[in-house]
C-alpha cells in the first residue's frame, strides 16, 4: 500500500498518548530530568506518570535510572537514540498529516 500523506495508521501510538507526547516533548530538549520535574511539567500524579514512563521505557525510547542520594530515592528519565529517533519520526508524521506532504523518506 502507498505510503499516504493522510496515513494516522503510521503515527506512533506509543507516543501519541497525551502525557507521553509531553514527556517525550519535554525530554527532547532536556534529554534527562528527574521523577518530580517531569511530574511538575506534565501536571499528573505520580502513578499515572510512572505508568506513562513504563510504556516509554518498554519501547526503548526512555532510559530510567533509580538510585539513592543519600536516603531519598532519586528516578532520571533520559531520552534514548531510538527515542530521539522515534520523537523525529513523529514529528515527521504529523507535518505530514498537517500539510498534506509526504515524510521524508
């Protein structure tokens, strides 16, 4: 089948997600930031952003790194290659869609 310029089927689903679309907006620029920096940009609770963070990381587009400093826990999200990669693609996509032009190839 032709790749259409119209295609949604080719938006990436795990991204598309409101709070993953912030997360990943977010960490496109920051590359890395911590647990309650990314709850305060996104504005969700904490489970409903460790549960976003999860499908991220199972996709490979997030790293996440639990450690102690001193005795508080301390949770690092950090984009990925394949993140990066995926995050252009995205974007990509929906220029695509928005303006009616194929993605680059």
């Amino acid at each position: 089948m032709a790749d259409l310029p119209l295609d949604y089927r080719a938006i990436d689903d795990t991204i598309h997600g409101r709070v993953r679309l912030a997360t990943m907006a977010y960490l496109s620029s920051a590359e890395c930031a911590d647990f309650g920096e990314l709850r305060a940009r996104t504005g969700v609770s904490d489970g409903n952003l460790s549960v976003h963070l999860r499908k991220l990381e199972d996709a490979g587009y997030v790293a996440i790194e639990k450690r102690f400093e001193g005795k508080k826990p301390v949770t690092t999200a950090c984009l990925t290659e394949a993140g990066r990669e995926a995050w252009i693609a995205y974007l990509d996509r929906m220029k695509a869609m928005l303006f009616g032009a194929a993605p680059p190839a």
